[in-house]
C-alpha cells in the first residue's frame, strides 16, 4: 500500500501582502490561508505533511503549532529549491509526493482525491493539476502531445503566439512519484534570470528521461487561484464563506442574509437555528439547537446550548446553557459562564463569572470574579466592586439571594442563601442566610429647605449690577 506526503511551498514573503507578517499566516474566515490547505492534503489522504517555510519561519511555527513537519527554506531560491530542502524530511514509507503551493486556500478535498486517483490510474510519474481559462494570461501553459500526456510546460514569455492561446494553464500543484523525482530533482541548476531553481524543470526532465508526464484538470479553475495581495484575499474570503453558510444551510440551519452574515470556518451550529444579518460567528464557536442569533451579535470562541436567544451582543470565550436570553446591548467577557435558563438583559457586563440555573441579570449592571447560585435575581445598576486598583476579588451570591438595584457588592463579599440586599446599598461585609441588610445613609428630610434656597437665590439675582 502506497503512502502519500504533502509538501506544502510556503516560504516567500509575500511583497504584494505589504505585511510584517507572512503571506500565509494571512486569515481567510478565521483561520490562516495554509491552514486550508493543510487540512485539505490531509483530508485527501496524506500520511504526513511537511511545511516548508522560510520568510517569518518562526512566526508561522508559533502560530500554527507542532502537528507537523517543517523544512526551513533558507535563503529562498525557487519551487525546485524548496521541494530539495524538503525530500530529506520525508518519511521513508511515503512513496509518493504531493506539493501543493501554501496561498491556495480554496483548493478542495474533492479535487485533490480525484487527482490522486488520477495519477495512481495511470502510473505517471508526474501528474500535473491544472485549470481550464478563458484568460490565461501570466500563467505557464500546459502543451500536450497526441496521446494527452504533457510535452512541455511553457511560460507565457516563452511561449509562441499559438502556444499563447493555450487556456489550459498551470497551477503549481504536482503528484510526484517520489522515486522518479529522486531521479532528477539533484539536475536543477539555477541558469535562468532570475537565479532560481525551478520545480517546472525536474518535470521537463522526467519527460526528457521518457516517464509519463500527464495532467488532470480542475473541475473548478477558482479553487487554484493564489491569492498575492489584499485584494485576492478577500475574494477567497468571500468564497471560503459561501462555502460554509451553503454548508450550514443544507444542515438545517436557517441563515436569514447570507450576504451580511460573517461565520469563520471552525465554527459550528445545530439545526432549526435561525441566524439574522450582521452575525459574526467567530473562532470554535458552536451552537445548538433551535437558537435564535442576532441581528447584530458578535460571537467568538463560545459554546451555547440549545433553545438560546441571544440579540445584539457581544459574547468572547463564554459557556451559555440552554434556554438562555442574552442582550440586547449585553457584553460577556472570558470565564463567563452560564447555566441552563439564565437571563443577561440589556448593558450588562460579565467578566470571569458563573451564573447558576435560573438566575436574572435583567440591566444595567455589572458582574465581575462572581459566583452567583440559582434563581437570584441581580438588580439594575448593581454593581460588584471586583478591583481595589492592586488585585481582583470575588463575589459570592448564593442560591436564591435578591440584590436590590443601585447596589455596590465591595469584594470580597458573600451573600448568603434567599437573603435580601436592600437597593442602594453599598455591602462591604458577609450578609447572613435569609437576612435583610441594608447598607444605606439614613434618610434626613428637612421641611421648607428648598423653598427657602430659592428664596436666597432670587434676592442674589437682584443685588447684581444689571
């Protein structure tokens, strides 16, 4: 049984970028452009894969991790450079070899199977992907004799005025049977103007040495696009997320506006879910079941439950339960955490905090380094005094505890079991089960004060030079 290595080029710079950070780390639905590629090469079959990197090398490395293998392509001398640095990095049970360029994101697992087959169908010892384009201008056309096998690939500056007609192009991604590379990757040298070693000449040897060169072409010509500046990026942008709202919506998902919802590509939601416009599902999101998302909610990197209704809200590395409601205009930061049937109402603010079973946080308040029980009730305008500007401390609410509203909780403070904190109380210590506790200024009324201030405040107004 053959095994399969994916070598992935991701080495330049990326000039047209105009970016400190390389060309290949840059996003595409929320996740860097390799990525996609990378994952496609493995769906598709390969045992291992190796990244050959060289500009940023250790950028990429941090930001994509260890699962992998890395080739360090140092300095940066052309396609057929890279593939040389790579092959001493490849497994000895990897009989065959996919090079695939890193700033093709919209490459297919379905392509890239069928390529494989291709090239296994008919023993070559190097297949060629290639695309069908109505305008092929920049690219390497692909020149074929009468059987259909590659004669030759010629730039466009080489190329004839017929060869220039030529709509099949190539679009730098190879299966190589590795033994025959072997047999000709060392020939390469680097005469050519630009001094670069290119990976299109170890092909025109295999066909000079008489082994069968041949081609399969892309069903679709939009998944070969490389993207080399901004510009390309947000087309691949674009289609990467068609690609998944058109998933989501054959599973079930209702997406109200296609055309104004953003969902990164990790992202993951149940069906009979309803999405409204101006949604950012972000990061390894997910959602369950029959949830109502948005309009204009901003979602990343959080979990919520089923039966969820959540509008106009910005959630960032939160757990939600089910049966939950949150917003409008509500801000859950990291570590919040709610369980089943919560409510978060309007301009509340979470941060680090739990919030047990059936608990309310109608408005305007803010929880932060708390932990509140079940079936509390959290006044509007409560607010938990987390920081004395040195450290954070918590905030304990215990089950069934009522804070009335306009109420400081100064942590660290516990409130006990079904008590009750009168409104515009400023708590500083433990509040007892089943207690009442005021923390107020007693009220003082003074009779004729007010008549008597403006009075004062007339006769000021006629002693004034006019």
């Amino acid at each position: 049984m053959t095994s399969i290595a994916a070598v992935i080029l991701s080495a330049g710079k990326g000039t047209r970028m105009k970016s400190a950070r390389p060309k290949v780390l840059h996003q595409a639905c929320g996740k860097p452009m390799v990525s996609y590629v990378i994952d496609a090469a493995r769906n598709s079959g390969a045992k291992q894969v190796i990244l050959v990197v060289g500009h940023g090398c250790e950028m990429v490395r941090e930001e994509l991790g260890e699962n992998f293998d890395y080739a360090v392509q140092e300095p940066q001398l052309g396609t057929g450079h890279a593939l040389q640095i790579a092959l001493p990095a490849v497994d000895s049970s990897c009989d065959k070899l996919l090079v695939l360029c890193g700033d093709t994101p919209l490459l297919t697992v379905p392509t890239l199977v069928q390529l494989s087959s291709y090239f296994a169908k008919t023993n070559a010892a190097c297949t060629i992907l290639t695309a069908m384009m109505d305008i092929p201008k920049g690219y390497g056309r692909i020149v074929r004799d009468e059987a259909g096998n590659v004669k030759k690939i010629v730039e466009e500056k080489d190329a004839t005025a017929t060869e220039k007609d030529i709509r099949e192009i190539n679009t730098g991604a190879y299966f190589f049977d590795k033994k025959a590379l072997l047999s000709v990757i060392s020939n390469l040298t680097p005469n050519n103007a630009q001094g670069e070693y290119y990976l299109t000449d170890a092909i025109a040897f295999l066909i000079d040495k008489g082994h069968v060169v041949n081609a399969y072409v892309a069903p679709d010509a939009r998944e070969i696009m490389g993207v080399n500046d901004r510009i390309q990026l947000s087309y691949a942008a674009k289609v990467l997320r068609w690609r998944k709202l058109l998933a989501l919506m054959a599973s079930g998902v209702t997406i109200i506006d296609p055309d104004s919802t953003y969902i990164d590509e990790d992202v993951s939601v149940g069906p009979d879910t309803i999405i409204e416009p101006q949604t950012f599902l972000r990061g390894v999101t997910s959602l369950g079941d029959n949830c109502h998302i948005g309009p204009d909610c901003d979602i990343t990197d959080t979990k919520i439950g089923d039966h969820c209704r959540v509008n106009r809200a910005v959630l960032w590395g939160s757990q939600i339960g089910s049966n939950c409601t949150i917003g409008p205009f509500a801000y859950l930061r990291p570590g919040s955490v709610l369980a089943d049937k919560v409510k978060v109402g309007d301009f509340v603010e979470l941060k680090k905090s739990t919030v047990g079973a059936g608990s309310k946080i109608p408005h305007l308040a803010y929880v932060g380094d708390a932990e509140i029980g079940s079936g509390v009730n959290v006044g509007c305008g409560t607010i938990t005094c987390n920081y004395d500007g040195f450290a954070k401390y918590p905030t304990i609410i215990e089950d069934g505890a009522f804070i009335g509203s306009n109420t400081n909780l100064v942590a660290p403070v516990k409130i006990g079991k079904n008590s009750i904190v009168a409104a515009g109380s400023t708590i500083t210590s433990e509040v007892p089960e089943d207690a009442l506790a005021l923390g107020r200024a007693r009220q003082v009324n003074k009779e004729g004060w007010a008549a008597q201030k403006r009075k004062m405040e007339a006769e000021k107004k006629k002693d004034q030079p006019k």
